[in-house]
C-alpha cells in the first residue's frame, strides 16, 4: 500500500495544477454551501477529489449518504490551513455556527493560525462545547488572536475537567499577555 500524501501535500498539489485562486474559490464554495453536497459528489466531484487527493472522498458508497456532506465543509475548511487570501474571513464568519463541530474546529485553528481577531466573538459559543477539543481549538484561537476582554472566557475554563483544556488555557493566557504586553490574569 503506498503512503497517501500529506493534506499540505494535496493542497499544494491542486494548486499547481489550478492556480491558488482557482482552489480558494472552490473551497469558499464548499465551505458556504455554494456546491451543495449533491454536486460536490456530481458535476463538481473532481474539485473535491483535487482537494482532497482521493478519488473516493469519505469512502462512501454512489450515493452518498447526505448525513456525511459536512465532510465537505470539513475539507474544505482544512485548505485554508495552507492556503490563504483575506477574503476567506467573509467565509469562515459565515460558517463560525456551522452545525458541524469540525467544520467549527476547523475554524477556531484557522483563527488561531492565522491570527483572525475579527473571528474571536463569533468562537466564544465553542468554549462551552461538550468535546474538549472543541473547546481546546476555541481557547488556542482565543489566546492566539483575542483582545484583553477575551481573557475572561478562557481563564473561566482554567478548571475544566480535561487535562489538555486546561494546558490550552494556561498557554493561551499566557499567550495573551505576551501579545498584549499586559497582563490579564
């Protein structure tokens, strides 16, 4: 069995062959339900497959089954990861709610990567999450790319029951204050 390539890999890949803009506009697309999960397994198929380096996304059986389409938004929210243009943010605001925990996730590391402050209110909802990586990515995006009046939210979760919560919340306090230079415990 050869090795699958990398998600970075993958993107790379589909942007050589069609140009950045080109992947960036798909991925917006699949993000906010502009191709419906209905054509991202039709007509748009080989835009999913560019991005996500199979020929069978999900390894689902011909039909697939409409409760897997946020694979889609999962995806394709995974692109940004390692491609970018600004006007992504617009997107990624869109889908902060998005029913899906991944596709959430998903956002709350791109916030946190990228260093989104305009994203940070629109991912406070997160930090109540039943899944503690859920609320993991939420106070990394916070620690990474909030303001001083954020502190409070995550410092609230400084006793969570989950160990790696309340590693994240030490480092994203501490992450604050490094970025505000002031402190905010």
């Amino acid at each position: 069995m050869a090795d699958r390539e990398s998600p970075r890999d993958v993107v790379r890949a589909a942007c050589a062959t069609y140009g950045e803009d080109v992947v960036v506009d798909w991925c917006v697309a699949f993000l906010t339900g502009e191709i419906s999960g209905e054509a991202a397994y039709g007509a748009d198929l080989p835009k999913l497959v560019a991005i996500t380096g199979s020929e069978n996304p999900g390894g689902w059986k011909a039909p697939v089954d409409p409760v897997n389409y946020y694979w889609i938004r999962v995806w394709a929210a995974r692109v940004f990861l390692y491609v970018w243009r600004d006007d992504v943010v617009d997107a990624l605001q869109q889908v902060a709610d998005d029913p899906a925990w991944r596709v959430r996730e998903h956002v709350a590391r791109i916030t946190a990567q990228r260093e989104l402050g305009q994203l940070v209110d629109a991912l406070l909802p997160m930090l109540d999450h039943e899944l503690p990586r859920v609320r993991t990515a939420a106070v990394r995006a916070v620690g990474a790319a909030g303001e001083y009046e954020h502190a409070a939210a995550i410092q609230a979760l400084a006793d969570d029951p989950d160990h790696t919560v309340r590693a994240a919340v030490e480092r994203a306090l501490a992450n604050l204050e490094t970025r505000l230079d002031r402190p905010v415990r």
